[in-house]
C-alpha cells in the first residue's frame, strides 16, 4: 500500500467536461458506476486533462469527439499506453450526416480511438459509410444525457418551483450570429482550417444570413408573448456559445422575462409548462421528459437547421399561432398522448433506449472490458497526481501570462468538488463510500473511499 491507497488506485479514467450545464451531471453519473469497475475518476476541464500525457504514462481517457484538432493530442496519448474512448456529444442530431462525417470522423484522429460509443443506428452508419475497412470498434449504446431524463432518474433534478409557477422556457440557438466566447466561432474556425470550395462557403454565407434574420423573428415573438401573456413567466435560456449581455439588453423593460443561462436543461424542463425552440437539440430532451414542445419556424428552410428536433416538436409558423398553441397547453386543450407516439417512432434510429439497461451501464462495461495493463507507479497516488497537475496547471498559467495561445476557461464552466459532491448527492449514490478531491483549479477526482 502506498500513500495509505491500495494499487488498484493505478486505474484512471480521464473524463473531460466542455460545456458543463450540458454534461456534468450525466458524467458524474457515469462516474458512479465506473466506480464500481475500481476506476477513478479524473474528471475536469480541456485545459488540462488535454495535457494528461505530459505527467501521465497510461490511463483510460473518455473523450467527446474526435475532430481533426484532437490527432496531436490522441497520438501523444496512445504514445503515453492510454486508451482513447469517444462518446461525440453531438453524435444524435444533424442537419446532414455526410457533412457530420466530413467535420467530425474523416481525420487521422479516429484511427487512435480504441471505442467510439454510438448514439443511435443513424450515427453508427454515417461513421461505417466513411471507414470502410477501417477496425474502428462502434457501439450503439444511447447515451448517459438520455438516462438521466429517463422516468427512474428525472426526478433527481427536480426541486421545488423557483418561481410561483411553471414558466413558458424559450432556448435558443444563435452562436453562430450572437457569440459569446473568446476568439472566433465555430464557423470561423472550420473556414480557416479547411479547405472548402465555392459552394460550400456560399453555403455557410447563407445560413449566416438565415440566422440573423431568424434572431429578429425571436427577438419580435418573445416581445409579443410577453404583450400577449403578461400573467406568465417566460425564462429565455442562450446557448452556452451566446452573449446573454445582448439578451438582457433587448428585454431590460420586460418583468416578466426572465434571462438565465446556468443550470442544466433537466433543471429548467422540470421548472416549465413547455418548451420553445427553432432545430434545438433540447426539443428532445423536453418531449423525453414529456413536455409539449414547439418548433417556431417564422422562415422556411430546408438546409439551416436539425430536422430532427422540429419533426417531434409542434410546428408553428407565425406569432399568432404559437401564441394560440401556447394557450392551448396552458390550459390543458393539448394532447400529447399522439403526439408522444408520433415522435417516438421518429426517435428510434437516431437515439438508442434499452428498456432493461442504462446507457451509462453500457458505457462503464465497455471501458472495463478493454485489454489494458494497469500501471504501479508512485505517482499514479492521489498525492502524487495532485503535485503533479498543480504544476501542470502553474505551467498554464506561466504560458497564459506571455500570451503564448491558450484559451482561458470561463467561471461558469470550472468543475469544483462542491458542486461534484452536490450532484453525487441528488443521484443518492449510496452503494459504497466515496471520496472527492479537489487535485487543481477545474480537476476534480472521484474514487472509492479505501481506509488507511
């Protein structure tokens, strides 16, 4: 025994966290149960855990995707013994899945991955139509976001009414005309790093201007619902990649709307009546949590937004008639019965729902299962990794400080032990024992409590 921990302690995965109103939650969730497989977990931001390889000499790291800025990062790790796992979190929606494949899987990088777990049969094909002949280890299994929406863990998030009824939740979409982050959008970026033909950028040109058009339709329907059911609360939650300055901005005068971006989307879906929206992914988590949602298309457009979250959702065309539906919910003339069965078969090749087990199961097991040999060193000790990231993290901030590029992680997104502990507590975890530690700013470590 070293340290007072035994050596299974040597067993690490590596989970890192972009967007945590998002992620977190379903990731500590996955966290537990990797517990039970005598994994620790190392769970935090890009920033660091994308250095793991200079202080760590194996592990098992679980990645959100593998696009063509991970290849250096991946070969680095795979040099290191770790093993690379890919769950893309935004592997279940997409306006075309050849594109999807052309930004997301077609690069060097995926011949480093060990397992890319899958969403749906939709996803898994679009990645096999592009890797013939390629190894690549795929499997469906869902995903932890959809467990913790599931009717058994839903209500862990669910707390008593901030407000003294259920509010009408606007979320919107508009990162790509309203950015709120440091440095360019994600536009920006793919024009830069690839080379597109004419088409293609007069492509992106025009969704640019689809877009801006479509922010004015919001910005003149949130106005008019707030005329129209001044008795309501209505909560607009921006995209993570928004500015909410401009938001708060356009409805200074308004009491009844209300701007919020913290808090998950279970957090909010639990908080409202229903759900507005334009190609929002979060259109699927509120009819899974069966809230009536609706698609707000004052624009028709075949190229710029998901299909798939309008198709589940009530489609309406004008302000006059989403204000007429949104009565109609708000006094229970709505009936969701159809409308659940309709959408769930549109559902069923995109996201994968096992009715005897979680995602979340499936995804710890299948880490577990892969041929790894576990390290003894000294340093894979909570004191010792603890030392380690410290210094990798001064090292940051040394190259931070003479404008060496290195982007800086915003408040809202830093993981801290209180908030991990927090969630732990909500799932009411209690199969065994467990320690969490803060090792650095935005890493924190999940283990199985072991007695000195």
């Amino acid at each position: 025994m070293l340290f007072g921990l035994k050596n299974k302690m040597s067993k690490y995965l590596y989970i890192v966290v972009e967007t945590k109103v998002r992620e977190l939650d379903s990731k500590i969730l996955l966290s537990l149960e990797a517990l039970k497989y005598d994994f620790n977990i190392i769970i935090g931001s890009k920033r660091l855990l994308h250095k793991i390889n200079l202080i760590q000499d194996d592990g098992f790291f679980f990645y959100k995707d593998s696009v063509k800025d991970m290849q250096p990062i991946f070969e680095k790790l795979k040099s290191k013994n770790f093993k690379i796992i890919v769950h893309d979190e935004e592997g279940f929606v997409q306006w075309n899945w050849k594109d999807y494949a052309k930004r997301r899987i077609v690069f060097n990088t995926i011949k480093h991955v060990d397992l890319f777990f899958c969403w749906g049969k939709s996803q898994q094909k679009a990645i096999n139509s592009v890797l013939q002949g390629n190894n690549l280890n795929t499997k469906i299994v869902g995903s932890p976001r959809i467990d913790i929406l599931s009717e058994e863990i839903r209500d862990y998030n669910k707390v008593k009414n901030i407000y003294d009824k259920k509010v009408i939740l606007i979320n919107t979409k508009f990162g790509d005309v309203n950015f709120g982050g440091s440095g360019k959008n994600w536009i920006e970026k793919y024009k830069e790093s690839n080379k597109l033909s004419d088409e293609e950028i007069n492509n992106f040109d025009n969704m640019i201007s689809y877009k801006n058009k479509l922010l004015s339709h919001y910005i003149s329907l949130v106005n008019f619902l707030s005329l129209n059911l001044p008795n309501e609360i209505i909560i607009l939650r921006p995209h993570p990649s928004e500015n909410i300055e401009f938001w708060k901005s356009k409805f200074k005068n308004h009491n009844n709307i209300i701007i919020r971006k913290d808090e998950s989307i279970g957090f909010w879906l639990h908080q409202s009546k229903l759900l507005i929206h334009s190609g929002c992914t979060t259109a699927i988590e509120g009819f899974l949590m069966d809230i009536p949602t609706i698609a707000f298309k004052p624009i028709e457009t075949k190229n710029f937004e998901i299909k798939l979250p309008d198709d589940i959702s009530l489609k309406c065309y004008s302000e006059s008639q989403l204000l007429l539906e949104t009565k109609k919910i708000i006094n229970g003339d709505f009936s969701f019965k159809e409308f659940k069965k309709t959408g769930d078969e549109i559902l069923k090749n995109e996201i994968y729902i096992d009715e005897n087990e979680f995602s979340f199961e499936k995804i710890a097991r299948g880490i577990h299962k892969l041929e790894y040999i576990y390290s003894n060193s000294i340093f894979h000790s909570k004191i010792g990794l603890k030392l380690k990231l410290k210094t990798l993290s001064l090292l940051l901030k040394l190259k931070q400080l003479f404008n060496f590029k290195n982007k800086k992680v915003e408040p809202k997104d830093i993981v801290v032990k209180e908030e991990v502990i927090e969630v732990i507590n909500k799932f009411n975890f209690n199969s065994f024992s467990i320690d969490v530690t803060q090792l650095a700013t935005n890493v924190v470590l999940i283990n199985k409590k072991h007695e000195l």
